[in-house]
C-alpha cells in the first residue's frame, strides 16, 4: 500500500484507468484541410506515438466492427458517480494547456504569477472569454464498448455542445432514478442524430435556424414493464458481482495527461479564430436559468450540420431510429422503482457531489477530506454512492454547510 499512488488518505483502493480509445464525431485539422471538419456518424481512434507527442490515429478493428457511417453504440458506463462517467466544466483549451475552468459560480485561471491556478473574479456570464467563444461546456462521456469490453482502459467521447450536454446527463439522471442511483455496468445507446438549433451569427447580428447532429444516450424495451424489469434484473446482478469481489471500498479516477489532452481538444473543438461565424457555431452562452432547447447554442464540432433540408427528426426519446452498426449488445441497465422520492434523493445527492467538487477546487482540498469535513466524520466520499433514502438528513445538511462556506467566501 503506498497513500496517495495505490491508496487514498483513508485506505481505500484507488483504481486509475487510462483512456484508451476516442470516439469522435468531428476530425480536427490536417494537412491541407487547415480547419475542423464536422461529421454526421462516430468515428473511432486509437493513439500512436509520433515524433515528439502522442496523437489520435483511425483504429482499424473498431472502424472495420461497426462500419464507417456509425450512428449508434452500445456502450457500458463505468460509475455510479455521474461526475465520473460524464464529468463537467466551462473551459478555456488551448494546445498547451487547460487554461481556466469553471462550474459558471468558481473558477480557476492558470496565470504568470500562479501556473498551478488561482481563483478567478471574471466568471459566468461576466467572463469575457465565454461571451468570445474562447471558454466553452466542456464533458467527456466515459465509457466502455459494449462489444469490445476491456478491463484497465476507457474510451471519451469529448462535446462542447450544450444541446448534447443537457441530453446526455439528463438521460444519466433519469436512469438513476430508475435504478435507484445506479449507473455502474448498465449499457445504453449512444446515438447522433439531426435536431434543429438556433445560434446566433456574429456577421449579421442576428439569431439563425440550422440543423444539427447532437448526441444522446438511451436505453430501450419493447414496453416499460420489460425495460425496467431489464434494468432491476442487470442493477442487482451488478451490485452482487461487485460486492463479492468486495470492490465496494474503490475509488475510481480517469488518468488523462492535460499536456497529452490539450492539443488534441484545442485543434478539434477551439479553432484559432473564434470570431467567425459558421452555420452551426455559437459561443453566446445561456443565462443559468435558460431552458428553452430552441436558444441552446451549438458547439464547433459537438454539434454538426445536418445535410439536406429533410424533416425536423426529434432528438434523445428514440423517435427517430439512426443507422444501426456493429453488432447490438442487448441495451439493459439498472434497479430501482423510480419513485419521486428516489428522484430527489438522487438530485440531492448529486447536488451534493457539485457543492463538494466547487468547494474542493476553490480550497485546493481532495474531496475525500471536503467530504468528511462537511458530514462531521459520518461518512467517507466512498459511502455516498452507498447510500439511501433514509440517509437523506445527513446529506441535506452537509450540502448547507458547504453551501454557506461557498457564499461567504465568495463575499
């Protein structure tokens, strides 16, 4: 046992994979093609070692697997924590580095004087580098291939795109509260598919209609009764596995060099010049509290034009079917009973896993001691995936500890 290498501050196993596999729905440039190019299917990259860096190559056995106009992937999650599976900030790429990165209340900004970070004042919508389109949504879904599964490595599929943002960890909310928080071992679909946006084109000043191909997960049955039979019946059998191979205890972290990660994310989804426009590219960022699809801005590459001017196809309630590929994987998930209650246990506790993230950022703290901080000693940052209903006083009075500790340091 080696504390902070095998083992974290309390003894538990830390278990580290390493992104193996990217999948994409855009290229980055090259060679004479000095700009992003957006695609309408996946496609599937392995790395290589070039002259002096790592780089993304066209992996030949997953391309040759599920074709070269993929639309759907059945993909395993690998979490329960959907800041794990599908973790979140605003951020400012550029190809040497991650910048600045915000939850849109705290940031941190690499600066001459710090180059580690420090906190930044101009955040939200009084950033002016997320009003120019230089600081933009910025996730990674992290997954395992369900027809490729793989013990050690994970595949990312990197979105600037608020449309599929908001689809994807939706569709993870609403699984949970199905499952009764679980997401670990549950497989879904992972689809692109035409939906329309509206963005706003800085040349002509003025708001612009376009259709877009936008990510989202799903997970689907003939009828509701089977779904979530297929859901309690994969959640239980899961958690038995997991509990008697005694993994409970883990904590489980994505390794990604941002030196390896920055050139890579800069090229595809931070052009150089952020002050054009295109016919699927906004970087004016929404109000906290805008909720209407319609004024959802696009990504430079999240989000892609759709060809033709076909009908409008709705996007994230499997009413529109893309082209199949590879070979399905029968799409089943998780246990639970889907009750409001469990609904707002599962909101509470994710609030609670935002507040604990925002406060560990902002005090330079691992979570695990944020954690522990604010429940007085009653549970560990390995309990909360653990616990229940019944458990939803103490975490409703951790969440207001450190709620408070934000506000008053932000005055």
């Amino acid at each position: 046992m080696i504390i902070g290498v095998t083992h974290d501050q309390d003894g538990r196993v830390v278990q580290r994979l390493s992104v193996s596999t990217k999948v994409s729905i855009g290229l980055p440039p090259n060679g004479d093609r000095n700009h992003p190019t957006k695609l309408d299917h996946f496609v599937f990259l392995r790395k290589k070692k070039s002259a002096n860096r790592v780089e993304w190559e066209a992996d030949p056995e997953l391309t040759r697997h599920y074709g070269e106009q993929c639309r759907e992937l059945h993909i395993m999650l690998i979490d329960d924590d959907i800041e794990n599976v599908f973790p979140s900030s605003y951020a400012w790429w550029t190809a040497t580095e991650r910048k600045c990165r915000g939850d849109g209340i705290t940031a941190t900004r690499r600066t001459t004087d710090k180059p580690a970070g420090q906190p930044w004042t101009q955040r939200g919508s009084g950033c002016p580098e997320l009003s120019s389109g230089q600081c933009k949504p910025s996730r990674d879904l992290r997954f395992v291939p369900a027809d490729f599964p793989r013990l050690g490595s994970v595949c990312r599929i990197h979105t600037c795109s608020y449309r599929s943002i908001r689809q994807i960890h939706s569709s993870l909310q609403e699984i949970q509260t199905f499952t009764g928080g679980r997401l670990a071992g549950i497989t879904a679909k992972l689809t692109v598919r035409p939906e329309e946006a509206t963005y706003f084109d800085r040349k002509e000043k003025r708001k612009k209609t376009s259709f877009i191909w936008a990510l989202s997960l799903e997970v689907e049955g003939d009828d509701m009764r089977k779904l979530i039979a297929n859901l309690t019946e994969n959640a239980r059998l899961f958690a038995e596995t997991r509990k008697l191979l005694g993994s409970g205890g883990k904590v489980l972290e994505v390794v990604e060099d941002e030196q390896e990660q920055a050139p890579e994310v800069a090229a595809e989804f931070y052009p150089a010049s952020v002050n054009g426009s295109s016919a699927t590219e906004s970087t004016e960022p929404p109000s906290p509290l805008e909720t209407t699809p319609g004024s959802v801005p696009s990504n430079s590459l999240g989000e892609t034009p759709a060809p033709g001017n076909g009908s409008r196809v709705s996007g994230g309630n499997g009413s529109a079917k893309p082209r199949a590929c590879g070979t399905p994987s029968s799409p089943a998930p998780n246990n639970g009973n889907g009750s409001a209650a469990s609904s707002g246990f599962n909101q509470l506790r994710n609030e609670f896993l935002t507040v604990a993230r925002r406060v560990a950022t902002t005090k330079n703290q691992a979570i695990g001691e944020v954690v522990e901080w604010a429940s007085g000693g009653a549970f560990k940052y390995g309990d909360v995936g653990r616990m229940t209903e019944a458990d939803a006083p103490k975490l409703r009075a951790a969440t207001e500890l450190m709620a408070s500790g934000v506000a008053s340091s932000a005055r």
